[in-house]
C-alpha cells in the first residue's frame, strides 16, 4: 500500500503512461533536500542529532496536514536501512499489526537488528491496539514512526508517551513554501517541459491558499498547469486567477480535532481579553467551517459568567439570549446573532471575582468535610429541634436598616474566610461600596478606587 499518494496520478502524454503526482515525484528521499522545520532538523538540533549519530529511537510525529511528517520518516528509513513498514491506521488491523510484530521479535532475536514501521494517523487506533506495540517498542525490536495531527496528550496512549519522543512539526513558513515552488519548477521534469511562468500574484495565491499544507500547495500547482493552455508562445501562464480556480479549497479546521479546540480557545481568549476584531475572526473561522452555533453560544454563556461576572451582570442574560435565539433561527442568520454577542462580551468590562469565589469555596469544603451549619442558621420546623437551639439569634435581615443585619453566615472554623472580591471595575465596583458600608471592619474588601 503505498501512503504518499493522495492524488490521481499524471498522464504524460508524449509517453502514454501515468506519472506520480507532483507531491510524490518531488518528495525529499534525503535529509538535505527537506524544507523547513529547522527547531528539530537543524544543525545541533534534536532529530538531526538522532540522525547524525546512527541511533534512532521510536518516535511521535505531531504536526499540522502537510508539514512533512510522512516525508520525513522516509527519510529517517532511508538513513538507517532498517526494513521498513508503512501502515495506516485508518485501513489496517491487528492482524497486519501482529504480522509486523511478529517479524520484528524474530529478525531481533535471531539478527539482532530492529525493523522499522511507520504508522499514519497513528491516533486513529484504539486503546488496545495501540498497546500491541508496547513490548516491542520498550524492548527495542520495533522502531515505531508514528504520525499524527492531533495532540498526543489526548490520543496516544500514556504507556506509548513513556517509551518513544514526541517531535512536534510546524505549520511551514511562508518562506519554506516559496522554496517548495522554487524546487518543483525548477527540478521537475514534467513542469520544466512545460514553460511556466508563474505570476507574482499567481505565486502570492498559491502560498495564501495552501493553509501551509505542502501537499496541497503541489496539488493545486500542477492542477493548474494541466488546465491551462499555452500561449501563443508556448507559455503557460499562472496568474491569481488561475491558481484561485485550480485550488480545492479545504478547511483546515477539523470539528472534532486539534483545530476545533484551538480555534474555540482562541475565540474564548479574545473575548477575555477585551479584542472584538480577534473574537469575530475566529466566530468566522468555526462558522466557515459548519461548526454547531450552539456549541458557540454555551461557550459564550460560560464566560459571561467567568470573565465578566459581576462587573456587568446583564452579559449573562445576554449571552443566554443569544444561545435561545441562534437555537431558533439557525444559519445563516445566527452569524448575525453570535457577532452581536461576541462584539458585546469583548467590549464588557471583565471580572473573575464570581469564578474565584467558588473555586476557593468548593477548595475548603474538601479541606473541612467536617464543617456543619451554625445552630442559628439551621431551620426549626420542630420542638424538638428548638429546644436543641436550632434557629436560635438568627436575625431576619428584613427587620434590620437596610435590610441587613450583622451575623456569621459560615461554619465557625472558616468564620474569617472572605472568598467573593468584587473588583473595581463596572457593576461589579458598585457592590463592592455596598458591600465595604454594610460589613465596615467586619469583612475586608480591600480599598476603593
């Protein structure tokens, strides 16, 4: 099964058969000819390291579509020369797993030497397959290359994360891709026959698009040399136009993966941090790419209560408003619906205090499981109850001036603690002052502004 081809192939006219696509029949076979990543593969750095000195240890790849994961444990075989296996865990099962297995113990045993296997999409294996590679990989006679784009933490087994390295791949840099072009016009065969001139706008279009995704970068590259015809000179002109055309434009945001959690958390943080702009950027981004607008809204609701909380209570009301609504009137319109929320919680004045209160209350509940009500607040709805002093000194807040009436309302051992600290900012500023007046040197909240 080959892995690296994810296209149709090319068919070469003048010699009548089918060429691998440009991806594939560009894809680096030496450590020289890779573009980018440099944090690992760098002079000094820890793969190029692991390379140099001839031990190679197994390994996770963690990095975005397109980044060079499959290229590079290529690579890492054809250095070694160990026998190598490749997989994918989207279309294999245990049984190709034991089979690899089963060689590898025999070839360490008798031979002494490790086989190599490289499995794509490594997270997409269960628990228990997963663990079939454990012995093997701590005892040393499976070297495992595993690719993933999502985070290991979440999808690798712990007891794999223990025995292998995690090198984590970036996005490729706008520079990285250039070289990519560079190298395919001016290396390839098929695309030098052809006389191409790619356009500056052309160019700019053709890295603006790829999402940093090499693989469709290429892609889109050669679709677009194919579906265009030669000027009268025999050029074939790339322009915006027809890079724009030729592209298959995906997302790169994934609803149950890695970009669906950084994306969300990129929006939440934008709210928290008072930037409408950052926060619409991102609502667009999920909504570009089908995510649930319920899901949007519930996230909305919880920091109207965790980030602003008090400094503006109405946030609350509104981000409900807005969750009850875009339930109602779904897309298109909810965009509308979720951008006034968005834009209103950002510009909101923030708050914690409310978030922190519980937080240090459920804290000392743990720590004194012990704590009981205080007599006078326990209610007494029998004799029995009263002559035991249930109820008795409580005062009735509403018999008091203001409505207020000073008396401990937390177990005796935690009669100090104060946990709620309205800040000095909007509302919440506000209930601080009358706070401050009606518990004077009893409770301290610290100054005014």
């Amino acid at each position: 099964m080959n892995l690296f081809n994810n296209t149709e192939n090319t068919y070469e006219k003048n010699t009548g058969v089918f060429l691998p696509p440009l991806a594939e029949r560009l894809r680096p076979k030496i450590l020289s000819e890779f573009i980018g990543q440099t944090h690992i593969l760098g002079q000094s750095k820890p793969l190029k390291n692991m390379l140099d000195s001839g031990f190679i240890r197994s390994m996770i790849l963690w990095g975005p579509p397109g980044s060079g994961k499959t290229t590079l444990a290529g690579i890492i075989a054809n250095a070694v020369g160990y026998e190598f296996y490749k997989i994918s865990a989207v279309s294999s099962g245990v049984k190709e797993l034991r089979e690899i297995i089963d060689k590898a113990n025999i070839s360490f045993k008798h031979y002494g030497k490790p086989l190599m296997i490289f499995i794509d999409e490594i997270h997409r294996f269960n628990k228990s397959q997963q663990d079939l590679l454990l012995h093997s990989v701590e005892e040393g006679s499976l070297i495992l290359i595993g690719a993933t784009t999502e985070n290991p933490s979440f999808e690798i087994n712990s007891p794999i994360l223990s025995r292998v390295t995690v090198f984590t791949l970036n996005p490729l840099f706008n520079e990285d891709l250039n070289l990519i072009i560079d190298r395919a016009l001016n290396t390839d065969d098929v695309l030098i026959k052809k006389k191409i001139i790619l356009e500056k706008e052309g160019r700019d279009a053709l890295v603006r698009y790829s999402g940093s995704d090499a693989r469709i970068m290429l892609n889109a590259l050669e679709l677009a040399v194919n579906l265009t015809k030669p000027n009268d000179n025999g050029n074939i002109i790339l322009g915006a136009k027809t890079i724009e055309d030729a592209y298959l434009r995906k997302s790169r945001y994934d609803k149950t993966g890695e970009e669906h959690y950084n994306t969300i958390s990129a929006f939440i943080k934008s709210l928290r941090g008072s930037d409408p702009d950052g926060a619409v950027f991102w609502l667009a981004k999920m909504l570009d790419s089908g995510e649930d607008v319920k899901f949007i809204a519930r996230r909305m609701i919880i920091l109207a209560s965790e980030d602003v909380g008090n400094a503006e209570p109405d946030a609350l009301n509104l981000a409900v408003s807005c969750f009850n609504a875009v339930n109602t009137v779904g897309m298109p319109e909810a965009r509308i619906i979720l951008s006034q929320a968005a834009t209103y919680l950002a510009g909101c004045p923030k708050s914690n205090a409310s978030y922190l209160a519980i937080e240090e209350a459920l804290s000392d509940v743990n720590k004194f499981p012990a704590a009981v009500v205080p007599l006078h607040l326990r209610n007494a709805p029998t004799k029995l109850m009263k002559d035991l002093d249930y109820h008795k000194g409580y005062k009735y807040s509403h018999n008091y001036k203001d409505h207020f009436a000073k008396q401990t309302y937390l177990p005796n051992e935690l009669s100090s603690r104060i946990y709620y600290r309205p800040e000095n900012i909007g509302k919440e500023k506000e209930i601080k002052i009358r706070l401050k007046t009606l518990w004077g040197e009893n409770k301290d909240y610290g100054e005014n502004e």
